[in-house]
C-alpha cells in the first residue's frame, strides 16, 4: 500500500502567498498522518484558471518561487504540487518535492482549448520522455488533467515505462452530469494502464466556474475505493493498492479514517451545492460580506434569495421590495413572506415617486407618442439604480435574478434587472428555476418559499395586468425550444426538421441573436451546465447568419 492524501484546497487565483500557506498547511496534517505522499491539484498555487496573469512574466516568477519555498518545507512525506512554471515559457507544472529539495518537475502536455479552456493560449506543452518518481520503493506517475482524458496519452506512455501508480492533479470545473463523465474516463484510463490512480481535484468558485473537488481513488480494476465529499475542503487519506507487492502491505497503525467513500449528492442537491458554493465564494473571495436583492415576490428572485441565505447566513442577505403602480397586493406580501421566512432583513423602497419624475422629464421628448416599451423599462431601471445606491451605501454586493430563458430571448431590461453584480440563476432555465425551489422547499420541510410564489403566472409588472407569457410562448414550449437552439447549436432549419413551428422558431432565434449584445453587458454568474452564456457560448454581436435557408 502507498498511503496517501489527496489535498483538496480551494485555492484564491493570484493569492499565490495564501495558497502556498494552505499547501503548507496540508503537508503538515498529511505528514501527520503517516502519508508517504501529499497530492494537491492543478495550479493550486496560483488558483485556476489564471488567465492573463501568466502573461505577466513576474507572477509566473512569483509562483515558482511559491513551490521552491514549499519544496524547502518538505519532510519525508512527498508533496506533489500545482504551480505555473517559467522553464522554457510558461508551463503548467506539477511540482515533486521531499527532504526540503525540489526533486523534478512535470510539465503538462495536453493543453485543452475548447469550452471554458484557453490553455494553449497561456501554457507550453511539456515535451520529452515519461517522468516517473519513486516514492516509499513505488513508481509513481505523474500528470496534470487533461492528460487523463486521452487514450494512448501521457498516463499510458508512464505505465508502459514502468509506473506502479498514477497521480492525475486537476481543476475540473463542474457542469451536471461531468462527475459521471470523470468516472468514465478514469475507468477507462485503469483499463488502459492497469494502475491505480489518485485523482485530486480543485474545490472553489471562482468567476463563473464552480469546482467540485470529489477526490478520489480508483483501484486498477476500476473501482473507486476513496472519494472525498463535494463541494467542500477535503483531506482525503487513503491507502492504494500496489499490484503484486505483498512487502508493501503493512503499514503503521494511524488514528484516522482511512479510504472513506462519502456519499455523493444527486441531480437538483448536487446543482444547488454548485450554486451555494459558487455564490459564497464570489462573495468572500471578492471581499464582500453582505448581498442585496431587489424582491418582487416572484420565483426568481425567491430562488436567489434562498441561496443566498444558504451561501452567506440570512444576517448577510438584504431584500429590497420595489413595488411600483403596477405592482399587486400580492406581490409585496409574497415577498416580505419569503423575507420572515428566511429571517433576512428587508425594507421596501416604493419607485412611484422616481417613475412619476422620469415620465415627467421625458414628456416633451414623448409627446403625442402612445406609451410603449419605454415607459415599461423605466420602473426597472429606476429599480436597478436604487440598488446600486443602496450597495454603495452600505457595501453589498448586488445579485441579480434573471434566469437562463429570460437571458436567451433579451426578456429583460439593460442597466435595469440586469444591473448588479453576481448572476446566481443565469445558466438555470425557468422550468429548472421552479424544480429547484420545490425541491429546497422539500428539503426544508415546509414552504419556505410560499406556494403562491410557486403557482401564481410569472409577471415582470410593468403594466396592467402583464403575464409572461404575453411576449413569450409557455416555458414548457419554450425552454426545449432555447436548449436545442442555445446549448445544441441547432439552427432554426434543424428544429423545423425535428417537428418545431417554423413560424415560432424563427421568431425565437431571432430574438435569442438579437440579444446578444444585451449578455454581453450582464453580470457574470455560476455555470452548471455544459454550455452557458459567456465563457462556453461566444457568439458574435454582428451576426447576420439566421440558420435557415
């Protein structure tokens, strides 16, 4: 057996003195722990992704002497370690420390560039011959995520040099479904080499990525026999198999849990966790406390504000109800049921008096025009500017409510909905939006969001008697609709093809085209699925291509 700790860190990006205190910190409790190895992810010195701060040649410097100073602290147990590298251009590394010296370095050398990724814009390949390292008389390989997900690749080319046991060091952000997918390619990769492997991965959110953490280890018959829980800091010690090296069987008695699996989370709980996660670390990572949000009693924004408080505490959460002349009764009862119960503050700032001074200002400029679409957006920019005021005044980081739908078709207000900081349900369909409140409400036991919020028709009540689905076809049609379109890339012909009205899908293409210019200019926000607005979908603004012939 090799024993060993996979150092699940939530490393800060360019906190690079912090991060090195929390790799220091878990050398010490695996050392502690009798382990003869200490793995920690990808880039855990420098955070992930890094971005543009590797082209400043002085921060690639500073993290490589990060993981100098962390090999100089180094005991007998092996620290293997995430940094940016400055040998021969910027590398992303993996360094290999002990005895206080800095043995070897790994270069990696599949850099992906789809998705969320940049690497090859950023990092050059690692060249030459497989590296291997002994640790306590085992082979030992060495490399860094994307390596695992080729066949015939790095772990294959280490395992036929000889590896006994393979350390995959990662920052694999999350999306549904991609913690299946790991396993997949794991599996595949144990089949392939015939070792076993510790995968470590990065816990965090960080912008609009989430990671999961989920450590875990995979025995050479592709079972997993150690799995650190999600979403979470995690020091995971386990013990891996070697095949057929009975003399490495014994090991010291040591007080802790050894090769614990803990128990995953599924579909709506595990997504959830990501946006909890994801909130909180924005939030804190940013230098914030508290959050605001504008209420108005609808689904949305009770979703945000619900996690919100599960991120943060409820003491840090503030909900500002701004009910307008068209805003109902229910609406601010709704609202300020929600407020009581989660137990958060909230004060209601009505935006009549602002509304009836625009219209004012604008009547000379409006005469004689019938009211339209700009009277409406008035009361929502009014709404967006009283809470940037508020967050001025008191310092909160402003969340924003919209949800994926809204965002896709442009149904909502520049400078007004869309002002704020952190978009906490912008990769969240409006269908999803309902099944996550549900199910926080069945977790709950009661309804925290109130029933009537759940059942009542969603309304932006910016005239009388507004429904959604006066501008928009039921959600239910809708949101199968912006999937296939949004996250399938098909165009309008290829839905027309599938049985779609051609008349209905053209009419949301174009909209979902024309909005383009309006996400650009929207808060960033958590991803969770495998294809969001900003970092997966880059369209361009200027855009004449409709997909149809």
């Amino acid at each position: 057996m090799l024993r060993v700790a996979l150092c699940q860190i939530n490393s800060v990006v360019g906190d690079i003195g912090a991060n090195t205190e929390r790799v220091l910190a878990a050398m010490e409790d695996a050392e502690a722990a009798g382990c003869q190895a200490a793995v920690f992810p990808e880039l855990a010195v420098t955070g992930y992704p890094p971005e543009d701060l590797v082209l400043k040649r002085r921060f690639v410097q500073d993290s490589r002497r990060a993981m100098e100073h962390i090999a100089a602290r180094s005991r007998s147990c092996t620290a293997v370690v995430g940094f940016a590298d400055d040998v021969g251009g910027c590398r992303n590394a993996a360094g290999i420390a002990c005895g206080g010296r800095l043995l070897r370095v790994y270069h990696k050398r599949q850099l992906p560039n789809y998705g969320v990724f940049d690497e090859r814009r950023y990092f050059q390949p690692g060249t030459g011959d497989p590296v291997l390292h002994d640790i306590a008389g085992v082979a030992v390989g060495v490399s860094v995520c994307e390596d695992a997900w080729v066949a015939g690749g790095p772990m294959a080319q280490m395992a036929a040099a000889g590896a006994e046991v393979l350390f995959n060091l990662n920052a694999s952000p999350y999306h549904a479904g991609k913690r299946d997918q790991r396993l997949e390619i794991l599996r595949r990769r144990s089949a392939e080499t015939g070792c076993a492997i510790a995968y470590v991965n990065l816990v965090g959110g960080q912008d609009e990525l989430v990671f999961d953490g989920a450590s875990l280890v995979m025995a050479a018959d592709g079972r997993v026999i150690a799995q650190a829980p999600p979403f979470r800091e995690h020091l995971l010690i386990a013990e891996v198999e070697v095949a057929d090296r009975p003399e490495l069987a014994e090991q010291p008695a040591i007080a802790t849990e050894i090769n614990p699996v803990a128990d995953g989370l599924d579909g709506l709980d595990e997504q959830y966790e990501a946006l909890v996660l994801a909130t909180r670390d924005y939030v804190h990572k940013n230098g914030f406390t508290d959050v605001g949000i504008g209420m108005s009693g609808g689904i949305d924004s009770s979703l945000v504000a619900v996690i919100a408080a599960d991120a943060l505490g409820a003491s840090h959460v503030h909900g500002v109800l701004m009910p307008s002349r068209y805003s109902s009764d229910h609406s601010v009862a709704d609202a300020e049921a929600l407020c009581r119960n989660l137990g958060i503050d909230h004060r209601i700032v009505p935006v009549e008096p602002g509304h009836q001074a625009f219209l004012d200002m604008l009547a000379p400029s409006f005469d004689g025009l019938d009211p339209d679409l700009a009277e409406e957006n008035v009361q929502s920019r009014i709404r967006g500017t009283l809470l940037m005021a508020l967050s001025n005044k008191f310092g909160w980081l402003i969340l924003t409510t919209g949800n994926k739908s809204e965002s896709a078709v442009g149904y909502s207000t520049l400078y007004g909905d869309t002002a704020g900081a952190y978009a906490v349900i912008k990769d969240l369909w409006k269908l999803q939006v309902y099944a996550f409140a549900r199910r926080r409400n069945q977790r709950a036991g009661r309804d925290l969001i109130p029933e009537n919020v759940l059942t009542k028709p969603p309304s932006a009540e910016l005239r009388p008697d507004q429904q959604d689905d006066q501008s928009l076809p039921p959600y239910d049609v809708l949101d199968p609709l912006l999937e296939a379109y949004v996250e399938d890339d098909l165009t309008v012909d290829d839905l027309c093809e599938q049985g779609y009205d051609p008349a209905l899908v053209s009419r949301i293409g174009a909209m979902v085209d024309r909005a383009e210019y309006k996400r650009r200019q929207n808060p960033p926000g958590v991803r969770i699925t495998a294809k969001a607005f900003g970092r997966d979908r880059r369209l361009p603004i200027t855009n004449h291509y409709r997909g149809r012939r």
